[in-house]
C-alpha cells in the first residue's frame, strides 16, 4: 500500500493528465471526474515501488485507460447513450478537430494521443497499449489517415460553403 | 495531419480539469486514503485484506440496516456474510384482490436481489396460482425494436408480446400466470434505449403460505431506472423498487493470460477465439461473474433462460482456506451459471460466500488463481508456477487479429454496415492459423528463422518448399521487396498450377515479426468486390 502523501503528490504532478485521459475514453467531466479519482485509490492501494516520475506517470495513464475502458465496458453502459457524447448538431468551425478526434475510433485515438500528444515513443506508447509495436505504428497510421481524410473533407465543405455552390 | 491542432485540442477547457474539480477530487482522495490507512476493512486475515485491496473492486458503502430473515429460504441459515449489505423494507400496498409486500434485499456491485410475496385476496386471483418452482428471464430486450417481444413458450407464465418500443409512458417489462398477475415495470424511459438491465424470478417455495406465494427477483447489471413491481391483470398494486446503496464487496480475478499459457501445453487449438473462456472472474458473497471478451456460449436455453457451456465453467471450483473445494456448478441455483448478455454470465449461488474465507479459484482441475493477486498461479498437477510467455501462439493472435481488424475496417462503410468481413484468427496446428476473410482465405504459418539468413533468402526457401510439400508448381508473376510496420517485406505474387491445371492466383507475404518468420498466403475466394489483398498492400511501401 502506497504512502498517503505519495499518492497527493503523485495527484499534484500528474492530475492534469490522468483526467485528460479520461475525458479522452470517456468523453465527459462528470465520470472522468470518478475514474480521476479511482486511479489514485488504486494508487494508494498498489504495492509496488516506481523507477521515478517517468514510470509513475505511465502507471498511471494505463491505470486511468483500464479504468475507463472497465466503465464502458461495463454491462450498464454498453446500452447507455450519453448525452455528453452525442456530438452537436453543427460544430463551429474551430471545433472541428475536436469533432473529428472525439469521434475518431478509441484505438485509433489513443494511439495518437499518447505518440503525439504525451510524447512517447512507438515502443512505449504499444508496450503501454499492450499491443505490438507494429500494431502501434498501424493504428497510428490509420487513425492519421482517418483525420486527415476528415479534414479534407471539412476544407472542401467550407469552400463550397464560401463560394456559395 | 495537423499537429499542432490536433494538440490544441487536448489543451482546451473539456479536457483539463477545472480547479473546483481539482480540489474537490483530491479531498475525496486523500479522505479515503486517511481512512483507509488507519482502519481496515474487514476482521480478516491480512492477505485478503491487501488481495482485496489490490482487486480494488472492493465497495463497502453505509452501516447495514440487518435484520433480514427471509432470504435463508434462498440462500440458507448463514446470512452472516451479506447482513452489512441487505435492507429490511416491508412495504405494503393492495387492492381488493392481491396484497403485495415487498420484504427485503440484499445487493453486491452487480445484483440487487429482492424478495416479494403477494397475497391473494378475493375472486379469481384467490385461485392458487401454478407458479411454483417457475425461473424465467423477464424480456429478450433486442426484441423489443419491432414493437413485441418475443413470447416464452412457458405454460404457466408469458412474456408481455405488445409492448411499443416507441412508448416511453410505461413500460410493462414481464408478468407471470395468465392473468398478467405479476409484473415488473419500468416507467417513462425509452427501453431498448436506455436500460440494459437483465431480470430474473424465481417462485421460493420454501415461504410459500395457503394463500401468499413468495417471490425472489434478481436484477441484474446495475439498473439505473426506477424499476416497480406489481400485481394484476389490470392496475393493481404497485411499489417501487428501492435502491439498495450498501453493496457487498468483490474480488476481480484476470484469468486469461495464465490458462492461455495453461492450454497452450495441454489443448492449443481452444485456445483463441473460443467463448468457452472467461478473461475476467468476479466473486461476490452473492454470485460469481464472468466476462469474455470473445462472448460466452450458450449450453442450452429454458424459459428464456440461455445457460453457460465450457470445460472452463463446468471445472470451476472455490478452494476455501480451510482446505476444502467446492465447484461452482454445486454453489449455484439450477447448477449453471445463466448468459447475462453477449460476454458476460453469471453464477448465482444458492447460499451465501464469506469471500475472505476464498483462497483460490481452480479452474480444469489444476490452475489455481490466488484471490491474493501477489501470490503465484499455479498448476496444481505439477506444482510449478504458470507464468505467461509469449510464443508463436501469442504471435499469431497479436499479428492475426492486427491484420483482421485492419482489414476488416478497410471494407467500405456501405459493405461493411453491422457485419464483419475479416475476422480471426482461428488456429489450423500449433504454428497456422486462418484469418477468416469476406473476399480471401487467408492462412498464416509461423516459422522460425535460420540463423544468418536473410529475409529473401528464406522467403525463397520456404516458396520452393510449399510447391514441393503441395506438388505445386509455380509461375511467378511478380516479385517485390518493400517496407511495412514490420519491417522488410517480400510479396510474391503466382499463378499455381496443380497437377497440371490451372489452379489460380496465389499471393505471398514474407516477413519477420519477434524473431519468426511469417508467411501470408491469400486465396481469391469470391469474384465480387475485393480488399483484403489491397488492403494488406497499402500498408507496404514497396521499393
């Protein structure tokens, strides 16, 4: 069991990130804020010590992905449409990315996440994963792929919307 | 992509954490931790404390209200273990034919379990009714879109058939006996919608009196509706359905990687893909869960009631600190554990467990799981600890089921709406397997390499061995090197002739993947619409 003040530092360093995370599975505040606050129990309950900040950090992302991928797996959820995740009918134009990442296949978006946005690199991000490495590096195409793809289509719409056709 | 955009998005508002939050989630942490650090949960031994802990599906919410009396006709005289966790209600309401009291209930993470009776007063419903020993499954729920559910075949209770998915008023979710005696009911919510809710009901004779029959109603997956039960072919009486907060505690046991090592000595072909397998065991003093990510198979079906198969299952057993066993298939009503939905199950016991008193849980007779999660898994047969490698089965499932989906997800949305095209792998022998494609039969074979060779080098080794192995002959049509996610990679494109007939177009990928050498051999099977082979060429660039 960890050390009461270990874990309020651990959540001082990396609550930011931890909730980031959720919000990105789960894509609402209210249960991100339960997982934010589940993942630091089971910090508090984990045995094991920490090769410094770096592997707490990735300890606690996974943590926090389980976490999430457990809630919607969850046999309550699996029918549930949340109203927070039912996309709006008209995004803003500076949205769209947004739009385009949060409905981007969760394998997808993880993958790119953790690569581009957290910074680790291919082996981690697939060790973290639990997949291979080349696993990684296909989904991390794919899910560019799928983005770019999105707002290409998005530049074309506006165009057409500017030019009036 | 833009990079820069496509973090921007990670740094607006939604995804960091306002102060208030901040704050208000740390206080709740480092109330809980205090809390935790100074009193323990259970009088137990202080391994299955910290077990419990580590599961960390441990919930144990307000003081108990107790005093439950009436559930030792379903579960025995030891209610010892689930008094913190059930609630003495006893509400009434009647009319002038049925009385309906709902008694008690006691609830784990999962199950909120009830016990009901109604009194038969006047008229026809004064008549004895013929539901005795009856267990049924209140709705087939993915029915419900067409507007009627599909009837059970049961004779002495039905399934309501005229329910409107588009009622949101209320709806009626089961009745028992012909007259619609006994029912269930949700109110103003858009069923399929919303509720994933499973129900079960079991007449408890034990209780039954002259004139009152008693009633056990399992729900089952945590309903977040406010559910009601009631009495009578028209409007009778009716009570709501309290929440039970205090929830009994569980221990999560992940099993999958450690039988997978298991079955891979003893029946490797079972060993992916098979819904006779459990990834996830939960045990709770009133059930124990099971979850497969593959979905769990069905033995047989009863009164709507769809029952658990597999060796898996049927081996289970809860080894107890004092030395003794005792199988799952023994602790449970009706012996089988029932389909809760496509990947999850559940056994629901006929008495109570005290799980601080469970060591292991042994599966095929010799894997034993510690509930302490530190300690090691074991093949009892053996008495050597199973510690999960990664071998050339593992790597087939990791490459196979990579491939498959990718493949899968390159099938147009319009082809591939709700059906999938690819899909795998299923094992052939101990090192092939297939990958189950719309348009290609896909085979994968898994050698390992030789020491000093290179990839081309053993690309055409292996080419001239299968022509040899098949009597096959080929003419190659064209031979390219390239790059992917792997690494090098050699596409051999062939016409095969066999015994001196055409026998079509053949298509090799060669390459190397956790020091093996993996062959891809793809088969036009279909003459409509093709992908699977375009789809595993863009993922090459080709030199």
């Amino acid at each position: 069991m960890s050390d009461v003040k270990f874990v309020e530092r651990a959540y001082d360093l990396f609550a930011d990130t931890v909730y980031r995370v959720c919000v990105m599975y789960l894509k609402n505040q209210a249960d991100a804020e339960d997982i934010v606050s589940d993942t630091f129990l089971k910090l508090f309950s984990y045995g094991k010590p920490f090769n410094g900040d770096d592997h707490l950090k990735a300890w606690l992302i996974v943590t926090a992905r389980n976490q999430c991928k457990n809630t919607l797996s969850h046999w309550w959820n699996k029918a549930r449409t949340d109203l927070d995740s039912i996309p709006e009918p008209a995004a803003p134009a500076e949205d769209f990315m947004a739009l385009a990442v949060e409905n981007l296949p969760e394998i997808y978006r993880e993958a790119l996440y953790l690569y581009y946005y957290e910074g680790y690199s291919g082996q981690e991000a697939s060790k973290m994963l639990g997949i291979t490495e080349s696993a990684f590096w296909s989904r991390l195409k794919r899910g560019r792929e799928i983005l770019r793809l999105e707002m290409e289509e998005e530049c074309d719409e506006r165009k057409r919307v500017q030019s009036g056709i | 992509m833009r990079e820069k955009e496509f973090k921007a998005v990670f740094d607006s508002e939604k995804y960091v954490i306002s102060q208030d939050m901040k704050y208000r989630v740390k206080n709740r942490i480092t109330e809980k931790t205090t809390a935790k650090s100074k009193i323990p949960f259970f009088k137990r031994s202080a391994s299955a404390v910290f077990s419990i802990v580590l599961a960390s599906i441990l919930v144990i919410t307000a003081a108990a209200v107790g005093g439950i009396a009436l559930f030792k006709s379903v579960y025995g005289d030891n209610l010892e273990p689930i008094m913190p966790y059930s609630e003495q209600i006893n509400l009434t309401a009647a009319d002038a034919n049925y009385e309906l009291t709902l008694h008690e209930a006691v609830a784990d993470e999962y199950t909120t379990a009830y016990i009901f009776s109604v009194k038969r007063l006047a008229g026809n419903a004064a008549e004895e009714s013929q539901d005795a020993g009856m267990f049924f499954k209140g709705l087939e729920q993915t029915n419900g879109k067409n507007g009627s559910y599909a009837a059970g075949n049961i004779s002495d209770l039905k399934i309501l058939s005229s329910f409107n998915a588009y009622d949101t008023v209320q709806i009626q979710i089961f009745a028992s006996s012909l007259d619609s005696r006994v029912k269930v009911l949700c109110t103003n919510i858009g069923y399929d919608a919303e509720n994933a809710a499973e129900y079960l009901i079991r007449a408890v004779d034990g209780l039954k009196t002259e004139a009152t029959d008693y009633y056990a109603l399992y729900v089952i997956n945590g309903e977040e509706q406010t559910l009601s039960i009631a009495v009578g072919a028209e409007k009778g009486p009716e009570i709501a359905l309290p929440k039970v907060t205090q929830k009994a505690p569980s221990v999560t046991r992940s099993v999958q990687d450690y039988y997978r090592q298991y079955l891979k000595q003893t029946d490797p072909m079972v060993l992916y893909g098979s819904r006779r397998l459990a990834d996830n065991v939960t045990i709770t003093p009133l059930a124990t869960y099971v979850e497969s990510a593959k979905g769990i198979k069905t033995i047989w079906a009863s009164n709507s009631v769809k029952y658990i198969d597999g060796a898996f299952y049927r081996t289970a057993e809860l080894m107890f600190n004092d030395g003794t066993e005792k199988a799952l298939s023994e602790m449970s009503q009706d012996e089988f554990g029932i389909i809760v939905n496509k990947t999850t199950g559940v056994f629901l016991f006929n008495e109570v467990l005290d799980i601080g008193l469970v060591k292991s849980f042994l599966v095929y007779d010799t894997v034993e799981f510690p509930m302490d999660v530190n300690a090691p898994v074991v093949d009892r047969e053996t008495g050597e600890r199973i510690v999960p490698k990664y071998e050339t089965l593992d790597l087939m499932y990791d490459v196979g089921n990579g491939l498959a989906s990718y493949i899968d997800s390159t099938y147009p949305a319009d082809r591939s709406q709700n059906k999938i095209y690819c899909w795998g792998p299923s094992y052939l022998t101990e090192n092939s397997c297939n990958l189950n494609s719309y348009d290609y039969d896909i085979t994968m074979t898994v050698y390992d390499t030789v020491e000093g060779e290179t990839l081309a080098d053993a690309a055409n080794r292996l080419f001239n061995e299968i022509q040899t192995k098949y009597n096959w002959t080929f003419s190659v049509i064209s031979e390219k090197d390239g790059t992917f996610s792997y690494g090098d990679i050699r596409y051999v494109d062939a016409n095969v002739s066999v015994m001196g007939g055409a026998a079509g177009e053949y298509h090799y990928f060669f390459f190397e993947s956790n020091g093996k050498l993996l062959v891809l051999q793809l088969v036009q099977k279909s003459d409509g619409l093709l992908y699977s082979l375009d789809a595993i060429k863009q993922l090459i660039t080709f030199s």
